[in-house]
C-alpha cells in the first residue's frame, strides 16, 4: 500500500484518550489508495475483534494486562491483510451504572456496596450477605439460573465501558485502522453493540449469560457460514472472548466445515488473571473437539 503503517496507527498511543492522528486524514489516504472492493473477494475473511475499547486497556477501568501490545500485533496483523479481509465486526461493550454486575446493585446489611471482583453465589443472597437494591425477585432468579446452567459465578466489575464514556469508545489506534479497512476496501465495519441489558451478563457476542427471553443473535451466527475463514480476536481473552467463541462453536458443532474456518489469534488477546487454567482448559477443547486454528498473528497470513 502506498499508506505507511505509521501514518495509520500511532504505536506510543494506543490506550490513550487522545488520538493524535486525525481521521479525516487517515481516510483521505484510505480512499486514495484504490484497493479492491471486498465485495470482488473469492475468498471471503471475517476478522471478529472482541471489545477492542479503552476501558479493556491496561490503564483503563477494568485493564487487562498485556492488552496494549495485543491490540498493536492485532493491528499490524490487520495491515499486513487489509487487502485479503472482507469485513471487520467489532463487538462493543456497552453499560450503565445500574447493571447487576456492578457495585450499586447491591449491598450489605450496612448499606456498603461490594467491591469490585466480589463473587455472588446464591447462598450469599440467601443468607442475607448481600441484597439488590432493585428488582429482587429478578436478581435472585438470574443469580439461581446462572448456577443451574453451569455458568460463572456472578462478579462483580468495575464500572466499566459506561455509554457515552471514553472507555466505551474503540481502542483509538484500532478504531484508525478499523475505519481505513472500511474506506480502503468500501465495506462498512460491522458494529455490535452488546451488554445493555440492566438485567444480565453479556460476555458473549451471540447471547446473555442468561435471558429469561432466550434472545440468540441468529442472524449473525447464519452470517458466518458465508466466510472462508473467520479471525477472531480482542479482550479478555478469559471472558468476552472465550464466550463468544464457545456460542459459535455451540451452534455449529455438528458442522465442522464452518467451525474448522475459525482463526484465534493468541497473541492478539489477553486474559483476566485467576483465570488463566480455565481459559487455556476452554481453548484446548476448542482445537481438539471443534478443529478450530490456535496461532499466532506472526505466523499466519492471508
């Protein structure tokens, strides 16, 4: 491309609020640059980047550790393809200050809300260690149905990609890239917005930890089969990633023309520490029950 990488992507920045490249600028450049339309691809690439957002950074409400240089490899990784991926969806995880998972939710006998990282098992609610402070008869049925179903213990978060924040906004650097591939390849970035729900969990792209309603996004997961090759990528690797891979292995488990076309990018992710056996657990089963592709963004070119 005639675009240079540090034209697009400012490395000293990523994490930070402020963008330092303008992106008038940067898609100016995009479109002078001619590239195919992806619409004439033969063969289609789906990059799924998982709430690639400041908050997720290592300085921000709730950092994962090692997510800066995720974020630049899963760049560079990105200009290195740009003119082999087809389109980019970016989930984005998106709150309020009154969600179940976080502190103002509940609280003690005393009034004091827990801290961040507190678990809430049924039996806490019971014995009267913790109560909601809205809607208990809802509260206590979504804590009872995320043990019968085998899901994680309800934790609680820091507050955390609150609309409207800039912890809620895209990484900056990958937020530039993200819309030079759109302009460049005259495809619009698929944006997902998940995690409104005051009332339940949403690590997953596809669906709530648990919904009375059942609602399931089947519109994207009938998307995926179209692609050749699905990436995926994005924080934490623990949580929001492992989730969204594990519902889109769960539909298609009895079709492994579709999950063998998945790509994890290891080292574009990062995990919450405390949780690193049960992810690595999680990611081993994916490769041997499902034939999904393990590797590292250095490694594998379109």
């Amino acid at each position: 491309m005639k675009t240079k990488f540090e034209e697009i992507v400012d490395v000293k920045s990523i994490g930070i609020e402020h963008n330092p490249i303008k992106m008038n600028d940067i898609l100016k450049k995009a479109n002078e640059e001619n590239l195919k339309p992806s619409s004439e691809d033969t063969d289609r690439v789906l990059l799924i980047a998982i709430d690639v957002q400041q908050d997720f950074m290592e300085n921000g409400a709730l950092g994962v550790p090692g997510s800066l240089g995720d974020v630049e490899r899963l760049n560079r990784w990105i200009y290195a393809n740009m003119e082999k991926i087809t389109q980019i969806t970016a989930s984005i995880d998106t709150h309020n200050p009154f969600q179940i998972f976080h502190p103002c939710w509940w609280m003690d006998a005393k009034g004091n809300n827990p801290a961040p990282f507190t678990a809430i098992p049924l039996k806490d609610l019971d014995d009267g260690k913790w109560a909601p402070a809205v809607n208990p008869k809802g509260s206590r049925e979504y804590v009872e149905n995320l043990e019968k179903l085998g899901k994680k213990t309800l934790v609680i978060w820091p507050y955390h990609c609150l609309q409207g924040t800039a912890g809620n906004a895209l990484e900056n650097q990958f937020g530039n890239i993200a819309y030079f591939h759109s302009v460049a390849r005259k495809v619009i970035m698929d944006r997902m917005v998940k995690g409104f729900d005051p009332m339940s969990e949403m690590y997953g792209i596809i669906k709530a930890e648990y919904d009375p309603k059942n609602r399931v996004n089947f519109d994207f997961l009938n998307k995926l089969s179209s692609f050749d090759k699905i990436v995926i990528a994005g924080e934490a690797k623990s949580h929001c990633v492992l989730e969204s891979i594990k519902q889109i292995l769960d539909h298609y488990q009895s079709n492994l023309d579709v999950t063998q076309k998945v790509y994890i990018l290891e080292d574009c992710m990062s995990g919450i520490p405390g949780f690193e056996k049960i992810t690595e657990d999680a990611f081993d089963n994916f490769k041997k029950q499902f034939k999904v592709n393990i590797l590292k963004s250095t490694d594998f070119t379109l």
